[in-house]
C-alpha cells in the first residue's frame, strides 16, 4: 500500500483537470447524502453566489491564499 506522501506526490503529477475530478471523486466518498431540503438550500445558495461572480460584486481571493490560512489554523502547514 502506498504511504500518503507518496499518494501526494503522485496526485500533484497529475494534469489540473485530473486533480480536479480525484479531488471530486475523494470528496464525494466522505460525504453523506444530504436530505432532500438540505440539497436544494445548497443549490438555491451555490446558485445566488455565482450570481453574485458572475455580477462581480463577490470579494474573491485566491485559493491558494485560503488554503495556506487553514493549513496555519489548524497546525498543517509544513
């Protein structure tokens, strides 16, 4: 069986578009079938923010900025 470093490593060689789909596929195992409701407050929700995007009026920041503050919240970053 493969250690997580080297998952990592391999799972960093791969195109973009690979990553994103395994990051998909790894998040989706985790999760639970919401209810029905908590679905479509969810959509309804996703849906208002890429209004907001798509209008530019969303304060974005760059997920690698976002990413490197949870990893030093919660003692992660290396």
């Amino acid at each position: 069986m493969s250690t997580l470093p080297e998952v990592q490593r391999e799972a960093l060689a791969l195109t973009e578009a690979d990553r994103l789909a395994l990051a998909r596929e790894l998040l989706e195992s985790c999760e639970v079938q919401p209810a029905k409701e908590a679905q479509q407050a969810w959509e309804s929700e996703l849906g208002r923010r890429l209004e907001e995007v798509e209008a530019g009026v969303a304060d974005g920041r760059p997920s690698v900025d976002v990413f490197r503050e949870i990893d030093q919240k919660f003692g992660w970053d290396t």
